[in-house]
C-alpha cells in the first residue's frame, strides 16, 4: 500500500519524544509559559499552576464573581511532545509492594447527620456557600423551587437484552427535586413511529434514587421484534425540559427478528483537565456519528469506558486541597468526613449532568440505546492501579463509591447502594455486606431495593477498593452476535484485573448462553468482547522497567523532602507519574500471566463453538488495529483459525490524542510477539493514508493514528442479496472467503501427559482420531490446498504478518468496501464490516472524519478443542512461551489481590485450561 508523501524534515520526528515542552523554541510560543510543569514528563497540572489556581478561586468567591471554583487554563501552544503521560496515563510501581492490611478508620456518627441536614436543607455547611440545595450552587434558586416535572438530565435510552422476540430496553430522565416521597410518578408513552396516537403505550416510572436535589426515573421499555426493522418513538409529556429546542419526542430503531445490530463503539468521552476546549471544537465528532445514525441508524452505542471524566475533581473540585497536600504519607492518612463525602456527592452529581446535557452527545444519549463499562476516568485518573495501601485511604474508597453510585444510575439505570463510603461510616453488618448502611445518607432520600437482571454477570466478592460487586454485562446483539463486556476497574488492582472466580463466572455463562442456540441449530457467529483497554498492543516494558529501577528510590525520597522533580511524581501517592496507565494496560509485566491465559480460554471457546471473537478497547487516545493468528508455521487459513481475534482500538471520541511523535515511537515498537507456540501478535497495517489531506503521522507509521475516531461494526448478513463490489476486499464478491466446511484438521494436539482426550465441540466427527504434534505441518497442508486464493500469504508469498493474512484485510484502510457507505455492511458472507471513523481536522466543528475499513471473517472449524488443564501449583511463574502442548502454558489465570500465589487455584469444570508439562 503507497503512503502519502510528507514533507521532509531536517531530523528524525521521533527525536521530538524526548524534547522538552518549555524549550524557548517551541513553536508557536514567544516567552516561557510561568505556570508550565517543570518535568517534561507532565501528566497533570503542575504544582505552580495549582496555587495559581487555588489563588484565583479564592479572589472570585471573595468578590462574589461565580462559583469560586477556578477555570482550567488553555492548552499550551507548543507543538511538541511531552505530554507523552497525558497518552500513556502510567502506572505507580514502587520497590516494596508488599500488601500490607490497612484497618479502616471508623469513627462514630456524631456531627454528620446534622451536616447532612444542612445540605439536603440548603443551609451553609461550615461556611461553605457552594454545598446548597440544587446543583451545588446558590445560583441556582434562580430557578425557582423545584416541582418534581423539570427535566436535569435526559432522557438517556439503555439497550439491556433481548427475551425470544422481545427486545427490551430502559430510559433515563432526572429530574429536579425529591425526597423520601415523590409527589407524582411521570409515564412515558411509546409508540411505533407513523402509528399515530391511537396505539400509545404508557409505561409508568420506577424511581431508583430521590433527594431534595435530584429524583432518577427509569422506565422500562419492550417492543416485539418483526420481520423488518422498525423504530419507535418516545416522550415523557407529564415533564418538561429547560432547554426551547431540546426535542420532546425521541426515536430509535430495532433490528428484524432475523438480522444483527448495527454497532457504534466509542471511547474516551471527555476532555483531561487543562485542555483547551475551543481548540478541539468541543466534543464535535457526535455531530458525525448523528449524521451517520440518521442515514443507517445505529442500533446499539456500546461504551469502552471513560464516558465521562471526573479528574477535575482534584483540580478544581472538593479534592484540591487534598491534592495539594505534597507529602503521600499525609495524603494518605487524610479522613473523609460526611462534609467533604457530601461536596464530593455535589459534584459527581453536577459533573454527569452538565457532560449528560451537552450537545451533540446529549442527543445520541436519546436515540441510540447504550451499553457501558467504565474505566479510570469515570471515578479519578488512574484509579485502582495506585499501590495498595494508597488505594486503601480514605478518600480514594470514598470517591470510588461515589463514582460507582453515580455509574450505576447514569450508565446502568440501576439503584445505588444506599451508603458509599466515609470515614465517618458504621461498619457494615453481615447481612448489609460490602459497604455499610449511613444513616447521615438517609436524610430524606429515597433509595430503591436492589434490582437483579439477567443480563448482568454479578461478580461473587467485592472490589478491594470499591465496597462493591462488579457488573459485567451479558446480551444478544440481534441473531448471530453475542456481546459480553467486562467490569475491569472495580476488581482491579496493580497485580490483577479480574478475580479469577469472576472469570471463572463469565465462561461458565458464556458456554451456557452460546450452548442453546448451537443446539438449536442457530448459532451465534461472532462475539464481541468489550474491554477498558486494549489487549493486543506493543509493549512498554522498557519504560516500566526505568520507572520501577531501583535507581527511582533516590528520586522519590528527594521529591518528599526537597520537591526534587516536580510533576514528574504523581500528586497521589508519590510514585512516578508516566506509571499509571502503563500499569492499567494487558500489557503490563503485571498483567502478562493472567492476559495471556485469558486469551488462551477465549481460543478455547472458539474452537468450542466455532464463534468468531472481536475484542473492542479504547483508553489510549488513538485508532488501532491488533490481531492475534496462528503461528504462520502451521498454515491454517484465518477462516479455519480460531486464535484469529481482532482487537479494534477506538479512542478517544472526545479527548485529545498523543503527539503524532508517541504514535510514530509505538509504531516502532510494534513487533510481532509470541504468546505461546502457536500463537502469535501484532498490529496491523490498516492506515493507507493521513484523514484528509493531512500530515499526522510519519511515512513508516500504518499502524497507529492520533487522532479522535470512533468505530462501526455490522454484519455482512447471510439474508443480504449478493451485488458486485460487495466482497470482502472491496472488488467483486468473493465465494472462497469464507472457507468451506473441511475434516477437523488444525490444530490436533496430542493426548495430555494425563493420557486424556481433547474433549469434541458439537457436531465434530466422532470418528476422528488425534495425531501426534509432529503431524502438523503435513496434516494442514494435505487439508489447505484447496483454499490457498483465500489466503493473501500464499497468493503473494508475504511473510510480514503486519500486512494482510485474509482477504478480508486486502485493500484495508479507505479504499476498503467496509469503508464505504454504500457497501458497508452490505456483503453476505456472514463476516463483520469494521470501520474506524478518524477525525480529519480538528477545528472542524462538524467532526467530519475519514473512514477505514476490513472485514473481520466468520469463523468456520469443527476440530478438537485445546486441551483441558488445572491451574499450576501456587507460587510457580512459568511463562506462556514455556507450554509444550498446543495450548500453551500461562500459567495463572487470575491473581488475588496482592498479587500473591498463596493459596492454590481450585480445578475448573468448564475445560478451557490446560495441562502444564
């Protein structure tokens, strides 16, 4: 594939990484900026700023000029590099990361409930003039007392499942006023679009949560699925909205009884503190996902995590003084009393519905049903991949509960806990678990009983951080994909991302929701995994590896007692900052053993079901593609190949991406790795050419883009009529691509060292007998030659895996059909069309966007699944590249949360794990 030519630059583009911001010659920038961070490695404000900051909010509240709260300064103009943190979100590794319990402080409710009063009352609390009534702020009396019909926020249309024909879905309105009684109870009245009146279908409220400041409705929503697609229309007339032009009736649309859902995938959805607004046209790439949805509507709007930023919360918010707090040991030990839980309340509460009210991400909120996981940023930067005993203070258990109420409400549509976490909290009683009923909290507030679904995998013990279950999501996107996201903050910790037994609960339910419809006869084809953040992605270990040297102990002593090194150190608790999210990466050191056997158990379950898993993540600020394949070696074409799994990167929607120089300096890292012996990964080459006429990018980079994008998934349904130009790879359509049924043939494994046999997926051949390892290669060339036209590494005899390995990926990128509107979607090989929307100009406000395109394959294979295997003694850390067997050996599948092997993982029943030799 031609690259676009650039111009030529004098020296290297990746030689800008490691050039400092504050340069006198930084470009676009006449004199230093005297609030700029001193480290050239700065992923938050510097500490400069921050007093100035603090200064400022002082000078308005004295003078009655607003809020008090002070604004976030522009970004800097220079064009340079370093803020490579900003990107890389880094984690906090430090020497000793011995667990060490950390006893909670409990103290007794004396004073809290009477500050609780003050604030549901509109009173000052301690003289503070911002913890009043509605909204935070005595400004807003301006609207007058509250009648319980004035819409805040919403409406907000969830998808949650689908039950035979019935598809089933939920809206969100909040609105202002409550209490422990609400006065009346709104309906929302649905009807199918063009029906007229006569065919309204009312549906009462269920509130989930009421206060005196704000009251969350929920309705409940069902429609028949039909032969065609249809929409439907909904308003709520018993309420009103603030706003003139907010529309009163919305629409959505539902797939036929027989086709799957046209997918929107998003990431990121917010802007980092200090980031100038303006300059990035605000969040303007809705406006092209509206004008997208209006001419193929959408049919789910699925959520990597990051929906919302809370980060300002340590800048501008209650949590600045706290911040600002230069000694960790202090910071740590700092108490979370009802005052500063209640100021922290205000502005979660006001922070989701100022970004949930904002247009035009407002407007999808309306149109396009969700479905959410969140990440870091949905609670503060970083969160969970700090050490452990600062995860355990006060205050980061007090807004990760706060956050996760807030999550459940906004991005779920279900009911809080009744109490989140403060240092004034009762413990809880056997029969509370998790966290603790507070009185404090109950002042005139409505919370509603738990509510189980069926769609939710509940994990089985709560997070070490959140007093919390996690909730991973099962659901049916439509006739032939399944979707299945997982909850990777709640349990997370620097040595794991999940418990092993919350794994252990999604692959049970996963076996049994694919189960049924393979026995019916109608199995699904592919299965979207949703994850934070990427899982196939170059590594940083290089960087890990400086950061937690012992040569950084020095440092850190320094920047306690001297302030050596400024921002370079994180404002929580002292480690280096460019950690964070390095550590929140698959990638990470910490996470490889439990990464690599999670992917070897998602092998298992497409050689079980021959089901075709995508894997969607976001987090990293820019456009991606990643792919694990069968070792070339074996020559098993990608539509025979269950360890073919795509991993599409989308992000961020909103936020603003990394220097071109940190897209160029992965680019080089990407390299093709080697999770066992059969198989492999790396990213692939999808990007033709720079969106537009631009120059983002160095000519040797194909494989990452910094800039904002979003992705669309749709299936090229088996129901669609063929027509020329609908192949895969964008020319005439294809009949080889996907691969006829064959003889189970790849991989065969070898009986295990325990002398028992590859259990059979349903309808593989009974008669089939399981040659030796040394088979391989000839068994897979006597059964391939019939479709080598299908495989582009044998038709031109490549050897880079980062080019095309299927005829799916040919012509990848903008002249790829997946890439065009009129052919998207529109093939019938059963395959999944992904396009990545990438932003061409950034001042645009229309958000228009270059697409790029591939065709993700069908998965077609009936032979022996991989081996059936225990866990490994504890204490063992044998690496996946050591397995002897097809499988490979990774090891752990989970680690506890100190990241100790103390005990010994419990055998499994569901046969996805491997023997170790």
């Amino acid at each position: 594939m031609s690259r676009r030519t650039a111009p030529s630059h004098p020296n290297d583009p990746d030689a800008d990484l490691f050039r400092d911001d504050d340069d006198d010659g930084a470009v676009g920038s006449s004199q230093k900026n005297p609030y700029a961070s001193s480290g050239r490695w700065r992923h938050q404000e510097s500490s400069a700023y921050a007093k100035h900051a603090r200064q400022q909010a002082q000078q308005q509240q004295q003078h009655g000029g607003g809020s008090g709260h002070a604004v976030a300064r522009d970004a800097d103009s220079h064009a340079r590099v370093n803020d490579l943190a900003d990107f890389l979100n880094t984690s906090r590794i430090s020497p000793n990361e011995a667990d060490r319990p950390t006893t909670p402080r409990y103290k007794p409710v004396v004073e809290g409930a009477a500050e609780a009063r003050q604030v549901v009352n509109g009173e000052d609390v301690d003289g503070d003039p911002h913890l009043t009534q509605f909204g935070g702020a005595k400004n807003d009396d301006d609207l007058g007392p509250p009648d319980g019909k004035e819409i805040a926020c919403g409406p907000l249309i969830n998808y949650r499942r689908m039950e035979g024909d019935q598809w089933i879905g939920s809206v969100l309105v909040v609105t202002r006023g409550g209490g422990r009684t609400q006065p009346f109870t709104p309906t929302l009245i649905l009807r199918r679009a063009g029906s007229g009146k006569a065919e309204d279908r009312p549906c009462e409220a269920i509130c989930l949560y009421s206060d005196s400041r704000n009251t969350f409705w929920r309705f409940d929503l069902a429609v028949t699925m039909e032969a065609t697609e249809t929409k439907w229309e909904y308003e709520v007339p018993d309420l009103r909205f603030l706003s003139k032009t907010k529309p009163r009736v919305n629409s959505f649309c539902v797939p036929a009884i027989t086709e799957s859902m046209r997918i929107m995938f998003h990431s990121c959805n917010g802007f980092s503190v200090g980031t100038d607004i303006d300059a990035w046209s605000g969040a303007a790439l809705w406006n092209d996902v509206m004008r997208r949805h209006k001419d193929s509507p959408f049919h789910v709007m699925i959520g990597g995590g990051d929906q919302i930023y809370n980060d300002g919360i340590r800048v501008h918010g209650p949590l600045s003084e706290w911040t600002s707090i230069s000694n960790p040991k202090k910071r740590e030990r700092y108490p979370f009393p009802e005052t500063l839980r209640a100021s922290c309340d205000e502005y979660y509460l006001n922070n989701y519905i100022r970004w949930y009210s904002t247009e035009p991400f407002a407007a999808a909120n309306g149109q396009i049903p969700q479905l959410n996981i969140w990440d870091d940023h949905d609670i503060i930067d970083g969160f969970g991949s700090y050490v452990n005993d600062f995860m355990k203070c006060d205050v980061f258990r007090g807004i990760g509960g706060l956050a996760h109420k807030y999550y459940m409400l906004f991005q779920h549509h279900l009911p809080p806990p009744p109490s989140t976490y403060s240092s004034d909290s009762v413990p809880a009683t056997e029969l509370e678990g998790g966290q603790g009923v507070d009185p404090n909290q109950m002042v005139n507030t409505y919370v509603h009983p738990k509510i189980t679904e069926s769609g939710y995998i509940i994990g089985s013990q709560h997070g070490p951080y959140v007093a919390e279950h996690s909730h991973n999501m099962f659901a049916k996107l439509g006739a032939r994909i399944a979707f299945v996201g997982i909850d990777a903050r709640t349990e997370r910790t620097r040595h794991q991302v999940n418990y092993p037994e919350t794994y252990d609960q999604i692959f049970d339910r996963l076996r049994q929701e694919l189960s049924a419809p393979a026995d019916s006869g109608n199995p699904f084809k592919h299965l979207i995994l949703l994850l934070g953040v990427p899982i196939a992605y170059p590594r940083l270990t290089w960087l890990e590896n400086v950061f937690s040297s012992p040569i950084m102990g020095p440092m850190k002593f320094l920047n306690r007692r001297m302030g050596f090194g400024g921002s370079f150190f994180n404002s929580f608790d002292g480690s280096v900052d460019l950690l964070d999210d390095l550590d929140d990466h698959y990638t990470a050191r910490t996470h490889k053993k439990e990464r690599n056997h999670f992917i070897e158990r998602l092998q298992g379950l497409c050689a079980e079901f021959s089901i075709r898993i995508t894997i969607l993540g976001g987090d990293v600020h820019l456009a991606a593609l990643g792919r694990f394949y069968s070792n070339p070696k074996l020559k098993i074409p990608v539509e025979n190949d269950y360890r073919y799994m795509a991993n599409v990167v989308s992000s961020a929607i909103v936020n603003k991406p990394p220097p071109a120089a940190v897209a160029n300096l992965l680019s080089r890292r990407n390299k093709v790795h080697h999770l066992n012996k059969q198989t492999d990964e790396t990213l692939f080459k999808l990007f033709d050419k720079d969106p537009g006429e631009s120059n983002k990018t160095a000519n040797h980079n194909q494989v990452t883009m910094p800039s904002r994008n979003y992705a669309m998934i749709t299936e090229n349904s088996p129901n669609n009529a063929s027509t020329p130009g609908s192949g895969a790879g964008g020319g005439e359509e294809r009949s080889d691509h996907l691969a006829p049924p064959q003889p189970p043939f790849s991989p065969e494994y070898p009986p295990s060292e325990h002398g028992s046999s590859p259990s059979r997926p349903p309808g593989s051949s009974a008669g089939h007998s399981v040659r030796s390892a040394n088979n391989h290669h000839n068994e897979n060339n006597n059964n391939n030659s019939k479709d080598k036209s299908s495989d582009p590494r044998q038709s031109t005899g490549n050897k880079d895996p980062r080019l095309p390995l299927h005829s799916g990926e040919v012509n990848a990128g903008t002249k790829h059909k997946a890439a065009n509107p009129a052919t998207h979607g529109k093939g019938h090989d059963g395959g999944l069309d992904v396009c990545i929307n990438v932003e061409i100009d950034q001042h645009d406000r229309q958000g228009k966007t270059e697409p790029y395109g591939l065709t993700i394959p069908a998965l077609s294979y009936n032979g022996p699944r991989p081996p059936t295997a225990v866990a490994p003694p504890p204490g063992t850390g044998s690496s996946s590249s050591e397995g002897s067997d097809g499988a490979g050996a990774a090891g752990h599948h989970g680690i506890g949360p100190a990241g100790h092997h103390d005990e010994p993982m419990p055998p499994h029943s569901h046969g996805l794990h491997h023997h170790r030799r």
